[in-house]
C-alpha cells in the first residue's frame, strides 16, 4: 500500500530484531538526531576481528527502528574489515525502499553509531553527507 | 463584507491556483501554513503584471519606468502601514523575513545599547528566530539572556514574567502566537509591563500579524517582526516595525547603496529611516506582492479570517483529542490560534507525517523551530496541522480519518 511502509519495515519495527541489552560489550556507542528525537545505542561483541554479537537499544521512527533492526541482522558474523566498507547504499539495499533525504537521516543513524562504535567518530564520515 | 458572515473556503480556494494540483493523486489538504501559506491568484498576477509593465530599479531613477516602480513600491509600503496601524509608512522597515527583522534589530539596537549591567529577556515558547540572536546578542555584550516559562496549560507564566522584568530589563522579545502551541499572548499587557519598568517590547508576529487583527498603537508595540511569505504573499519579504524615534535614533545594520545620504572616501551619512535600514536594491516585485496579500487579506475582513480559525481549530481539537493515544500540546482551543501540534502513542511524527502525505495531506514534524517549546513538554518532536483561510471542516475530517488509520497501521 505504501512504498515507505513495506510489509518488511512495519514487520521489523513492530517486532525489533536484537533489541535489548548486552553485558559488558566490547564497543557501545549511542547517537542521537535531535532533530526528530531518534535515537539508537548499540553494544558489541567482537572476536577475532567479527562480529559475534550485536544488541541495540533505541527510541524513533519506523524508518531509524527498523534500519537497526534489520541492520543488526545484518552484521553479524561480518568482518569487520567489510564493516567498513559498508554506507549509505548497503542501508538502503537494506531497506528496499527509496528515501529522502530527510528519512535518510533516520535511516543511516543505526550505521552511523555502528561504525563509530568501532572506530570511533573518524570512521562516520562517508556518511554525514546525506 | 458583514463581519457576521462565515469565510467561504471553497470559493476562496478557487482563488488559489496550487489546489488545482493533486498530491500523490489525491486532492491537496494543505495543513502547514503556519510555515508557509499558500498564494492566491492575485498576489501572483500583481507580481507577474509588475516584471511584465512597471519592472525597473527603485529610487533615484529619472524615467517613467524607475518612477513607476518606485511609486508601487512605496504604496505597498503606505499599504502596510495602514494594515497594522502604524502611525507612518516610516515605520516600515522591508527586510527579507521576521528572522531578518529581529537580527536586524538585535544587531543594530541590541550592539549599541546593551551592556553587561543589562538583561534580556524573552519566553520559553519563542522560535529559535527570536531566541538565537539574543543568545548571540547576549554573548558579544555581556548582557544576560532570562527567559519566561511556559505553564503546564500552553501559556506564558505572567507571575514569573513579573518577577522577571526589572529595571535592568532593556527589551522584552516575545511572540504574539506560538507557532506549536498555538498559544495567542496578551501582547498589550506585557507590552505595558515590559515599559512599566522601562524596557522596550519586540513583539515576534511572524504567526500573529497573517491570522489576527493587527493594531500596533493599540499594542503600543516598539518593534514587531512579521513575514510575508506566511501571510498569503511571496517569500523574501518581511517587515519591521519600529516606532520613528528608535528607528532614527539606531545605526544602520547592513551598509550599501539607498541607506546613505554623502558619502566620501572617509565616511558616510545615512539617509531618513527607513531607507537607512535598506541597503542595496530591495526584494521590490515582492514588496507589491506582499501589498496584493494585504489587499486579499483586507478584503476578507481580519476579524472573519480570525473568527473562521477559531471555529476550525475548535472542531480539530475535539476531533483530534477524541482518539486513542493523541496528545495536543498547548492550551484548549478557546486561547489558540489555528495551530495543533500533537503526539500519536507509538507512533513517531514522521511516520505521521509520511503516512499522511500518502493520503494528499500535508502536516510538517519535528521540532517546528522551537526546540525549547518541545523540551518543556518532554517531546523531541511533534506532529503539526494548522489552518488557515483556505482550510475547512471537511480537512479536518480527511486529517482525523488518515489519523486513526496511520495508528492502526503502526500499533495494530
């Protein structure tokens, strides 16, 4: 009925993927827009270079709760080698659906807060251009 | 027109090319004027006719053309005057938009009169437009910036505003309208007090001055900013109002061509107000666009184009407050303009938003330009219809109907 709220993004954002706490993760990182108020936080566990588990907390629209949701799928087991070689388009492949640039903000923000998780604020860069 | 008689939105929309267009294929309800309203057929017509007969730069130029135009360009201005009752064309400052005419004066005003022995003072409910300059203003002077808070019911707290304004006050900045809350302040009354005790008064009416009747000798107001793009004219244009004495008395704020009277290579003189606060060629085809939108306005009548508001924005809060899980933040509907902004439980404004574009209907989310408005109401972000001249029962009807099926699609 509506391209933004595909089956599959209503599906993931009523029943969240890896919502929830991790104890003593290796990498945790919390951002926010304070725009719209959307905000994710999402806790790591690395091995060997991957990603052996991924939990996230977070509060926003259908658009930013789903992405981490289906984001956090994603990821695991992922290296973290190709981690970084991940941006806008791998979100959107993601998604499935086209966005604005609005709603590509809300989008990228479980991304944004995955890298910087692991390499810190430096590594966010390729996406701030949205 | 009878001031009894009810405004007719349907034929009024027939003056209103923009909703001969469909969105996404299904015909437009436009709920966010308070951003920016839309523009009738006479407006556009006035300003294409000038571009088309009477187009040439204003001032000092010696042919028919330049003469014209300056002519049209002056009776806008004598036109507005007389549409907020101001006591002389004079007191018309054009600037681009309020913005423009609040930095204009806290740069102008605020640089040459504030000192760190003075205070600031302006409200919780403000746009970002009549807050950030006096922080800037504030921080370059030493001045200190207060502010008064908004009460749990959407309106400002006149006991605090009292303790608030002292004798170190020296300007009271504050909106005549909300643009979330939709709350209408008592503007004369806390003129008064804000020169009970010597400060001067800025009355922010970028959401007043296009929805209520204007009268600023009523309100003995020393400035008021408003905008034309939100009063059914073209963007680019805005006002400042200034009391001719604290015009004349207040260097100049941007420096160029028409705001001098000599200049040398060493210095200058400026020109009488308000041509001294307008440098360089002016935005002159809005100008007359902007006397257009005062003439329509003018014609409707301001007390039914308020009166017509009130009727609306009562029907939509009750409407609206009957459904499961929507909040409106602000006062009831007998203290508001034609503003609501709303929380849906569960579901985010921008989901609101997009669910309800798909459906022809145009609301903007966010944070509206008042991130502290929001703040007081622990929301980082709401949901906003608003009303105008245009807009109906039967919008109100397609708004609620879209509502209660977007919350059943995202928390069913």
């Amino acid at each position: 009925m509506y391209d933004l709220y595909a089956e599959e993004i209503l599906d993931h954002y009523k029943f969240p993927r890896n919502r929830g706490k991790m104890d003593n993760p290796d990498r945790v990182y919390h951002d926010h827009n304070p725009l719209c108020g959307d905000e994710v936080t999402i806790m790591l566990r690395i091995e060997d270079g991957r990603v052996k588990d991924v939990k996230w907390e977070g509060q926003g629209c259908t658009i930013s709760m789903a992405s981490a949701s289906m984001l956090s799928e994603a990821v695991k087991g992922k290296s973290l080698e190709e981690l970084r070689t991940w941006g806008k388009e791998h979100v959107l492949d993601l998604l499935g659906i086209p966005l604005g640039p609005v709603r590509l903000k809300c989008a990228l923000l479980p991304l944004k807060a995955l890298k910087a998780a692991v390499w810190g604020l430096e590594g966010t860069e390729e996406h701030e251009e949205t | 027109m009878s001031t009894t008689q009810g405004l007719d939105p349907r034929r009024i929309r027939e003056d209103f090319p923009i909703f001969g267009e469909r969105a996404r294929g299904k015909p437009l309800i436009y709920l966010d004027s308070t951003a920016s309203a839309q523009k009738p057929r006479q407006v556009i017509d006035a300003m294409t006719s000038m571009y088309e007969h009477a187009y040439a730069n204003v001032h000092r130029g010696i042919y028919e053309l330049s003469e014209r135009a300056t002519q049209m360009y002056e009776d806008a201005r004598r036109n507005i005057a007389r549409f907020i009752n101001a006591r002389s064309h004079r007191e018309i400052v054009f600037v681009r938009n309020a913005t423009e005419a609040i930095n204009l004066v806290a740069y102008a005003w605020g640089l040459s009169h504030l000192t760190p022995e003075d205070e600031i003072l302006v409200t919780q409910m403000e746009h970002h437009s009549n807050l950030v300059p006096w922080q800037l203003v504030a921080a370059r002077t030493g001045a200190r910036l207060r502010w008064v808070p908004i009460t749990p019911d959407g309106h400002l707290d006149m006991d605090a505003a009292d303790r608030l304004l002292n004798e170190r006050t020296r300007l009271f900045a504050f909106t005549a309208m909300s643009n979330v809350l939709g709350t209408i302040t008592p503007v004369r009354e806390l003129v008064s007090r804000a020169h009970s005790v010597g400060a001067l008064a800025l009355v922010d009416g970028a959401q007043s001055v296009p929805h209520l009747p204007t009268d600023v000798q009523a309100w003995d107001a020393d400035f008021v900013a408003f905008s034309g793009h939100k009063m059914l004219g073209p963007t680019g244009i805005g006002v400042l109002y200034g009391k001719r004495a604290l015009l004349e008395e207040m260097p100049p704020f941007l420096a160029g061509g028409e705001m001098i009277r000599e200049v040398t290579m060493e210095g200058a003189t400026w020109n009488d107000v308000p041509y001294k606060f307008e440098a360089g060629t002016p935005a002159v085809v809005e100008a007359v666009g902007l006397g257009a939108a005062v003439d329509y306005l003018r014609e409707l009548g301001m007390e039914r184009v308020h009166a017509h508001e009130r009727a609306l924005v009562a029907y939509a809060y009750d409407r609206l407050s009957a459904l499961d899980g929507v909040r409106i933040l602000g006062p009831g509907p007998e203290d508001r303009g034609g503003v609501l902004a709303f929380v849906v439980e569960g579901v985010h404004p921008h989901d609101v938003a997009a669910f309800l574009d798909y459906e022809g209907i145009a609301v903007r989310a966010g944070h509206h330009c008042a991130q502290p408005v929001h703040d007081a109401y622990g929301v980082p972000a709401t949901a906003r219809a608003s009303f105008y001249i245009y807009n109906d029962r039967e919008d109100v009807d397609r708004l609620v109907d879209a509502l209660r099926r977007a919350i059943r699609m995202f928390t069913g």
